[in-house]
C-alpha cells in the first residue's frame, strides 16, 4: 500500500511483520531497503486489503485476528463506537465563524 506521501510503501511479510520501504518516483523508479515497522497479530490479506495508513503515515488502521486475540489473555474485547448524526454532535463542539 502506498503512503499518502507517495514516498513509501507498507506491506505484510510472510512473517507477520509490516514492512516500510522508501521509494523514489523520479527519474525513475528506486526502492530503498525495507525497514520494520512492527510485527502484527494481525489478519493476512487473502483478496482484500485487511490494514489502511493514515494520511501522515504515523498510524495504521488494521484488522485483527481472530486467532491472535483468544490468544493474548488480557486482549480488549472487539468493540466500535458508532456515532449517530455525527455532524451534528460536530456542530456543537466546534464554532462555526
């Protein structure tokens, strides 16, 4: 997956690490030597994107296993928070000029 900067790309080795490598796109195509981030309990992509990046690059969105997780005995349930008219809620704590 490309970084948003366009300068790097993420990955999953068959390790179960993510992997960073620095790219270049002019002249040409160079990739430099590939760096880990971290190792991950985290889903394979089988045909699906399982992880996204965000836009500065610093955080990782991911899906975990299901595996990892009855594994680790203090692990956090699953949860998600779901906000309803979010925009509205937005309109209340933020001032509009």
């Amino acid at each position: 997956m490309w970084a948003k900067s366009g300068r790097e790309l993420f990955y999953l080795n068959g390790d179960q690490m993510l992997m960073a490598v620095p790219v270049r796109t002019t002249p040409g195509f160079s990739a430099g030597n590939p760096v880990k981030v971290f190792e991950t309990r985290y889903a394979v992509p089988q045909n699906e994107r399982t992880y996204d990046v965000s836009a500065d690059g610093q955080r990782f969105l991911m899906i975990k296993n299901a595996a990892a997780v009855t594994e680790t005995a203090n692990a956090t349930p699953p949860s998600m928070v779901v906000v309803i008219n979010w925009s509205e809620e937005l309109k209340q704590r933020v001032a509009v000029k």
